[in-house]
C-alpha cells in the first residue's frame, strides 16, 4: 500500500493525543492552576485534532468531510469520526471544568478515557477490516494501535508529570509499556510474516480463476503506465528498505525511550526527562507506521503480476 | 445509507466469456467513451498524448498466460470491471453513504456529489473494480450503464452496457441472475461459470466463464510431413541434369 504521509500523521499523533487524554481522564497527577489546566489539554487535543486535520488532507473533498459522520451504523471510517468529535467535546467540556474550578472531574474523565480508546479502535478497525490486505485483518491491528496510543499517553503524561511530583515508580510503569508495546508489535510482525496473499489463500490463479488449468501469471497489464489502483495499492518501492527500517522504528521507538525511561527509573531522575522518550518513541512510530502501510499486500496487485511486482 | 440490501429483486450482471475474448480492447473504449458523457463526471485523463498518459477507467482488459503442466501454454485476455457483488465490501466501508448497492437491481453506484474521495471504498474492493478520477476526485466505478439499460430515448438493441453492446466477439453477456432462466444463469450453469476470488467473501454478480479446453496435439495422431514437389527441368538445364546424375 502507498504509505501517505497524511494518514501515517493521523494514526501516529491521534494516537498518542487520545492516548495522552486518556490519561489525563484517569487522573494521572499533573501540574494545577489555570496555565497547566490550558497548556496540557492543549497539547492532548491539539495532538489529536493535528491528526484529524491531517486525514482530511488525505481526502479528495475535504470540504463534504462533514458527510463522514452519517454512516456510523455500518462504517468504521465512519464510527472513527464521530467517536473522536464526541470524545474531543467532553474532554473541551472536561477542560474548562478544570480551568474554572481547578478541580478534575473523575467522572467524566473516565468517560473520555473510554471514548479515546474506543476511537483509537475504530481508527485501527478502519485497517484491520479490509480483507483486501491480509497483514491488516488481524485483532493484533488494534490491539498495537492501543498499547501504543496508551504508552504513548502514558510516557508523555509522566513526563509533564515531572513538573509537580518526582514519581520515579511512574517511569518503571513506563518501562512496562514500552516494552509491551513493542512485544505487541513484534507479535503483530510475527503474524504479518505469515500473513502474505498466498497464505490466506489469494493467488493469481485465484484472481482470475484460471488455476484448474494451469499456472498462470501476467503477460500484459491493460494499460503502458500506472493508474491509481497501481500507485495506491500496487506500491512496492517502499519495501525496499523494510529491514533497516525496522532497525531504525526499534532504535527509534523502543531503545532509545527504554534507555532513558531505564536512567529515570534507576536514578530517580526527575520524569521530565521522559518528555524526550516520548519524542524519539513518536520518531520511532513514524517510521513503525510507515513500514504499516509500505509493506502491505493488497489482493489487487495479483491482478498486476502479484504483490512482488 | 451504506448498509446492504438484505436481498435485491433482480441480480443484474456481466457474463464474461474468457474463451472467446480476444483481447481487443474495444469494450474499453466504447465504456469509456459512453461513461465520459453519461453518469457523473467525465472519465478524466491525465497526460493523454503525452510520454505518461494516465486516466481514469471503468473496465481494463488484463492479458495472462496461463501454462498447463503437460501442454503449450495459453493466452488468456481478461476483461475486468466492477463485479456488483452481492456482499459488496466498497459499501459497508463508505462513511458518507454515497456507495451504495440498489436493491431493485443490485447495481452497485457512488453517488459523486456524496463522495469524499476518501478512497477506502478502492482498498477494500479486491477486484481493483474502482478508481479516483484525477481531476474530479471522486470514486468511478462500472455502472452496468445505468443510464442505458433503462434509457427509453435509445433503441431497444442499445439497452445493455456499452461494453456488451460493442464487443464484437460476443464475449460479453448482460442480464439478470436473480431469473434462473435468464440468457446469462443459463450460460453459467451451462459453462460452469465461477467467481473471482471466492475467499473474499464478496459473492460478486458477475460470473466468468473458463477458457475451453484446447486440444492437446499429443491427442492428434501423427501425420506422414509432405515432400517438396520436383520440377522437372528440360533443355540444356535437363540434359546437365541427367549428365551429372550419371557420374554419381
């Protein structure tokens, strides 16, 4: 599949907004007064509401995107968008609770929690139900898109945490996420390994129902150039460098914030210092998601000389 | 909305014969040509006369070999296009409901002034059935040429999609396969008519029929190869002839 740059952008930084926000419903201690109660739901939505404006961008017409919140009885697309406007309004109403009263309202909180993580579910459920791309349909997709929204939320919470309380503990917990995070994720590779075309039974014999007679592959494709299904879903450049781009995401993502989540935890340092895990885990999830997308298989390419190209 | 029809009158549909297509792109064409001018926004093309052209189709004619294990291979031409499956995928994943499948004849559309180009639609069709057009950024597809079968200002021969009306092997058959009895369920069970790619799950409409089986030339008998005929030369030319056979 063609990894855009915006839907990699919607999956990568929604994520860690609605996961970011999650946290901040379940009360995980953060700095007061008024300038804390802006800035920090500030930065939560404003991850997430940068990760929705990206998607439409991903849209050839933006401007009906509006029409996206009817179909949510059968759509996913659908479900994504309105359980995330709905989840964004409680936690605006969540927010100027706490900017008026300085008080966070558990309640509701916890009723944004579960709102984030369920459009965190439904933006991966956009992926993972398309039978089209095996290494997608799979209840690891969205298991991946949570612990990472929520590692995500959870390491930058306790970073901004560092600003009142010196909680050390808090960044054990982080190591914990962070490495099953990825133990996620490594599952999620494990299965992609088996999980080509062939293996869940689309061939090129299957595609054009030639296979009682013989092998069979493409002697010409319908066309001298490429069209959109070629460049959208017939992408093979980018997995080219699939292995060192899996070095780099676990470099990115995994070492480097275990590394520094490790030092925080080991020395008690104060968890500030995981602002900065938080940052090189999001690098890490950029090229993670990239990889989601370029090494995807679609069943449409066995019409143009198979997923090898 | 986007949900599917429990269950539609009529089942219309494309019989799609691979052994008498001979892969001459005609359908192409004159889809394209009705398509540009009929339902929705015209079939944009890119670069047309250019190094790259690029545009947007309804039906491509795909071209396979196929070889058996003990004989010649065979050239099969594959034409493809928008299947209006039963448990069509495209329409369940559309969040604005401009795909939908209409339940008094099964035809699959995308209402453009509804579509968002979002293309998820494209990604879940296994088939490679739909396509952006690059100018108007909405989702094309097949339209079984709406606006022809039921279009009563045209003849009544022109009443079927511009690809079955124009394929000039007969390799095209329109009709409706809800009706057991229909020109098209009768080639199917006749033919042994199959699906594309069954494991999707998408029960597609249309059925392709398989290539006929090619007699093997093992199966020929062997035949005695013919001997040049030998002129016979006269003259100076036959004397020489006769001359030099004599010395060996």
């Amino acid at each position: 599949m063609h990894p855009a740059i915006s839907v990699i952008f919607f999956t990568v930084m929604s994520g860690a907004g609605f996961g970011l926000m999650a946290m901040i419903g379940v009360g995980v201690p953060l700095p007061g007064g008024l300038l804390a109660a802006f800035l920090i739901p500030l930065l939560a939505g404003g991850l997430a509401v940068a990760g929705l404006i990206a998607s439409t961008f991903h849209l050839g017409h933006p401007e009906r995107a509006w029409r996206a919140f009817s179909q949510w009885r059968s759509s996913w697309l659908s479900r994504e968008g309105c359980a995330s406007v709905i989840t964004l309004l409680l936690f605006g109403l969540y927010t100027l609770i706490w900017m008026v009263t300085g008080e966070r309202a558990l309640w509701l909180g916890l009723l944004i929690a579960a709102g984030s993580l369920v459009t965190v579910y439904t933006t991966a459920m956009i992926y993972a139900q398309l039978k089209t791309v095996p290494h997608w349909h799979t209840g690891l997709t969205p298991t991946c898109y949570l612990v990472f929204s929520l590692t995500c939320g959870y390491v930058l919470a306790t970073g901004l945490s560092g600003f009142v309380v010196s909680n050390s503990d808090a960044a054990g917990l982080a190591v914990l996420a962070i490495a099953l995070a990825w133990i996620v994720k490594y599952m999620w590779w494990k299965h992609a390994e088996n999980a080509s075309l062939a293996d869940s039974g689309s061939t090129m014999e299957t595609a054009t129902g030639l296979g009682n007679i013989g092998k069979v592959r493409l002697l010409e494709r319908p066309h001298t150039g490429e069209n959109y299904l070629t460049r959208e879903m017939v992408h093979v450049v980018g997995r080219k460098h699939a292995a060192k781009l899996r070095k780099i995401a676990l470099l990115l993502g995994a070492a480097l914030p275990l590394l520094i989540t490790l030092a925080v935890w080991a020395f008690t340092a104060s968890t500030l210092w995981m602002v900065f895990a938080f940052l090189a885990l999001m690098a890490g999830l950029f090229v993670e998601r990239w990889l989601f997308f370029a090494e995807a298989e679609h069943a449409v390419s066995l019409y143009y000389g198979g997923p090898q190209g | 909305m986007t949900s599917l029809p429990q269950s539609t009158n009529k089942a219309l549909g494309l019989v799609i014969d691979l052994d008498t297509c001979v892969g001459c792109h005609a359908c192409v064409v004159n889809c394209k040509e009705w398509n540009t001018g009929g339902y929705g926004a015209p079939l944009a093309d890119l670069d047309p006369y250019g190094a790259e052209p690029e545009g947007s189709w309804l039906n491509r004619i795909h071209t396979f070999e196929v070889s058996p294990a003990d004989a010649p291979a065979s050239i099969v031409h594959f034409p493809k296009s928008c299947l209006h499956c039963a448990d069509a995928p495209c329409v369940t994943v559309c969040p604005t409901g401009a795909s939908y499948k209409r339940e008094e004849d099964g035809i699959v559309l995308v209402d453009e002034d509804m579509c968002i180009g979002c293309g998820l639609c494209a990604w879940s069709c296994p088939y490679g059935a739909r396509e952006m057009d690059p100018v108007e950024n909405v989702m094309k597809k097949c339209t079984l040429c709406v606006d022809r079968i039921y279009n009563e200002n045209i003849p009544e021969v022109d009443r079927e999609p511009a690809c079955v009306r124009t394929c000039p092997a007969g390799a095209r058959h329109f009709g409706d396969f809800a009706d057991p009895n229909s020109n098209v369920s009768q080639l199917v069970s006749e033919r042994g008519g199959f699906d594309l790619m069954p494991e999707m799950g998408t029960s597609p409409v249309n059925k392709y029929l398989p290539p006929r089986p090619k007699t093997k030339p093992s199966s020929c008998g062997s035949a005695t190869p013919l001997t040049a005929a030998q002129p016979k030369a006269g003259g100076l030319l036959g004397w020489l002839d006769q001359a030099l056979e004599k010395l060996g």
